[in-house]
C-alpha cells in the first residue's frame, strides 16, 4: 500500500495526520515512560484536539510534527518534525525540531534518522534559516539525538508554559543554522 509521504529517509516516512491516526497516537501520548517529562499523559479527547491543531499548523504553514511511520510495516511511531513556537522566551519566536516515539521503537536510531531527515527537508525544501529545538533538562535522550544532529546549546530558560509544573519548567534550547547544516553535511 502506497502511503502520501511528503518526503522519507531511509526507513521513514513522514506525513500528515488523519483521523486514523487518533487510537495509535493515543496510545503512545498514554504511555507514562514515552510522556515522562510532561507534565501528564494525554487523553484520547486531547489527542484528537492535538492532531487537529497539527492539521491545521500543516494547512497554515506547510509542515508540522509530521506523523511519522516505519516504510516496511507502515507502523505509526510517533511524530518528528517542526512547529512554529511563538510563547515567549529569548529563543522565539522561532521553528522548533521535536519527536515523541512509541517506546517499542526506542533505541534504534529513528529520532536521530528522522531528525536528520528532517532538518535536510526544512533547510533544502521549506528554505528554513535556523531550527531549534527544546526539552526539560532532566531529558538526557532528546538532549543526546540534538548533539547527534549537529544542533550547539543556547542556554537553559524557564519554560513559560510549564510555570504550573515546577519539576518541568527548566528547559534546555538548542539551535541549528541552515549555514552550519551545510557545513556539516557537505
């Protein structure tokens, strides 16, 4: 079965959400270990209202958290991709890089695949200048897939949607340029 990936790496493919997503994506944003550093799992009524604002953040502004799959199986495995983040912080307004796998995926280069993937298609096809991309700072992993694919540390900031959430609040940021992406990869 052919699927309508905008674009795949080598054992990515990577597309827009539907409503069939919803019972998968609701299972992953369930699980306490894949959501553990934020401030609660999601419902399956907030993982509806989730895909639909990624739908309309595609409409608007051409790429989201692309719902990402396995090409051989066509497994839905979470999301990689961009978001235009405008909360305030001395890091935004600014497009951020971010994934969130189902945890029997963990472990196998897709985040550092995809995001690479990723970061190729926001440079080269949507003409990005510079990507960042943030987490709590307890979270090593995703911290670790950002060093991986050449993004340098801006600092640390206290998220100002995370207020709420003390054990949450202090983030991490870290950037790339599509000037130093193409020094990297050439």
């Amino acid at each position: 079965m052919k699927k309508d990936y905008i674009f795949t790496s080598e054992r990515l493919g990577f597309r827009n959400w539907t409503k069939k997503d919803l019972t998968q994506f609701s299972k992953i944003n369930a699980d306490l270990e894949v959501m553990e550093h934020f401030p609660k799992p999601l419902t399956i009524e907030e993982t509806s209202d989730f895909i639909g604002r990624l739908q309309e953040h595609y409409k608007k502004n051409g790429f989201n958290y692309y719902a990402t799959e396995i090409l051989k199986t066509g497994e839905l495995i979470g999301f990689i991709g961009f978001a235009f983040q405008e909360y305030k912080t001395e890091f935004t307004p600014a497009i951020d890089i971010g994934w969130r796998l189902k945890k029997n995926s963990w472990g196998k280069g897709y985040a550092t695949e995809g995001a690479t993937k990723c970061l190729d298609f926001g440079f080269n096809e949507l003409h990005l200048e510079k990507i960042i991309s943030m987490c709590t700072k307890e979270n090593t992993k995703s911290e670790n897939v950002m060093k991986k694919i050449g993004m340098k540390k801006l600092g640390e900031f206290n998220h100002p949607k995370l207020r709420e959430y003390p054990t949450y609040e202090k983030c991490i940021c870290y950037e790339i340029s599509k000037k130093s992406w193409q020094k990297g990869v050439l």
